[in-house]
C-alpha cells in the first residue's frame, strides 16, 4: 500500500515543491561552467575541477530548500506516514538535481580543451557533489523536523544555506591529512574522496533518522 501511496504522491510533491531557490541556484552553477566553456579561455583540468566545486557548492545551496513545505503542519494529521511522504519528495528532489548535474558535466566536458575532458576525475567530483548535497538536506530535513516536534513553522533552506556555507569554508582550511577539496593530481585524492563518501553515508543517516516520525511521551491525568 505504501509504494502505491508514494507513487500516488509524486503528482502532487511536485506541485507543492518551492523550485524558485533551487532553479536560482542551479542557474548560477549552471552559468560558472557555460561561460567558460562558451569562450576560447584555456582551462586546465585543476581549472575545470575547481569550477565544478563551485557549480556543486550552488546547487547544493539550492537544493537545501526543496524541502520547504508551508503546508507541512496542516498534513502532519495525515494517515500517509511521514516517511512516505519524505520518499515522494526525495523521488521528486533527486532526479531533477541528477539532470542538472548531469547538465553541468556535460557542459564542462563538451568545453574542455582536446584530451582535457576526457581526464577529468567525474566520479570524484560527483561524490563530492553528492555529499554536498546530502548535507544540505539533512540539515533541513533535521532543522524541520524539530519545529514541527515544536510546533512552529520553520524554513529549512534557511538553516541549511550558513551550515553548508560553514562547511565549504571549514573544508579549505582542513590540514592534509583531514583535506576535503584536493587537486585532481595530488597523492591525497583517494584518501581525501573516501572521506566525502563517509560524510556522504552520514548525511543520508541523518536525513533518513530525520524523516522518522518524532516520539512524544504519552500525558496521562496521574503523572
């Protein structure tokens, strides 16, 4: 009954989806690798790795708002479990930042120079990406569960956007056996990349510990 529900749901999620952030952000990301691409620039693979971070660091910003429902409390009453309804908006967010991702490397690959495009690192560039994304939405997904636990209408995107902020920031200053954000030709590219995956794997836990329907202790008259 549950597949059937979620599928039932997808319709409606995208309709109630807030795109106008995300779509302002991923434009953006867009643009930083189409006006590159577009001229005769020479760009080495260091270049084009580095305006992929940042395109990924734009769409991720964006996508920490998708999670923003104004009608969230009015459906919190609904027999759908929150769980569900969380699985239909991830069936809606995920492939639509999956296009536009899969737009940006398209772009940037189709404007490198000869033999350029071909050596660039897009698995590691896409974990990091993923990653970045998955922190975005976790902190939303976590900052909005605890103001309906409360009661209160919150925007998640608005707490997202400083902690990923924070956390691009924090991750170029890391020392080298902590490093994040690593050139594509430096020894430290394996180790650092299996790091993004590991804070990868923790994000999705969050989200999904954050699409749980909160507990409340049970009031009776004699306690």
């Amino acid at each position: 009954m549950s597949a059937r529900v979620l599928v039932l749901l997808l319709a409606p999620t995208v309709r109630a989806t807030r795109w106008g952030a995300f779509l302002a952000a991923a434009g953006v990301g867009l643009a930083i690798v189409v006006v590159p691409a577009a001229t005769t620039t020479m760009l080495t693979a260091e270049d084009l790795v580095a305006l992929l971070r940042v395109a990924a660091v734009c769409g991720a910003l964006g996508a920490g708002f998708l999670l923003d429902d104004p009608a969230a409390r009015s459906t919190a009453p609904m027999p759908t479990p929150r769980p569900v309804r969380h699985a239909a908006r991830a069936g809606v967010i995920l492939p639509a930042v999956a296009v536009w991702w899969a737009l940006v490397l398209g772009v940037t690959v189709a404007g490198a120079e000869e033999g350029i495009g071909a050596t660039l690192p897009i698995g590691g560039v896409t974990a990091e990406a993923a990653a970045l994304g998955a922190v975005a939405l976790m902190v939303a997904a976590v900052r909005l569960r605890g103001s309906r636990a409360a009661g209160v209408r919150a925007d998640g995107g608005v707490a997202a956007f400083p902690a990923l902020l924070v956390l691009v920031m924090a991750a170029t200053v890391l020392p080298r056996g902590l490093a994040l954000f690593v050139s594509p030709d430096s020894p430290e590219w394996t180790g650092a990349h299996g790091r993004w995956v590991v804070l990868l794997a923790v994000a999705l836990a969050g989200s999904f510990w954050a699409s749980v329907e909160p507990t409340r202790p049970l009031r009776t008259p004699f306690r």
